[in-house]
C-alpha cells in the first residue's frame, strides 16, 4: 500500500449513485475532480470519512459489480 496524503474534500461535489433510491436505503456517493482518486462516502452519513481508493481500484470494483462479483 502506497501512502500519500489525503485529498481536501471540503468543496468536493458528490454525486449519488444511479443505483440509490429515495428511500434512504443503502446509498453511496463518488466525488469527481480528484484525478488518480475517488472518493466514497456513505449519502446517509455525509459527514464520516470518505473512504479514498485509487482510480485504478475503484475502476476494478465497478467492472467487477457489473460482472455480478458480488452477488445480492
């Protein structure tokens, strides 16, 4: 694992997942802007941490869930 320090995510635009639905379920957002990361946070729990992954993972979670690597 590579350390590098944390991107400031105070004027960070979030973007709600097309998967989220207006019933508070489980809901995550992506903020945009951040080249080589992405930030994720919780939509019900704004104000936690964001979890940051590289781009590269997080290109690998998304191709992976539209394979249906992770089953419901």
């Amino acid at each position: 694992m590579i350390h590098v320090s944390r991107p400031d995510l105070d004027a960070a635009s979030w973007r709600k997942s097309s998967y989220s639905n207006t019933q508070g379920g489980d809901c995550i957002e992506v903020a945009q802007g951040f080249p080589g990361f992405v930030p994720v946070r919780d939509s019900k729990d704004p104000q936690r941490p964001a979890l940051i992954f590289s781009a590269a993972e997080w290109t690998a979670f998304v191709a992976d869930v539209k394979r249906g690597g992770f089953p419901a």
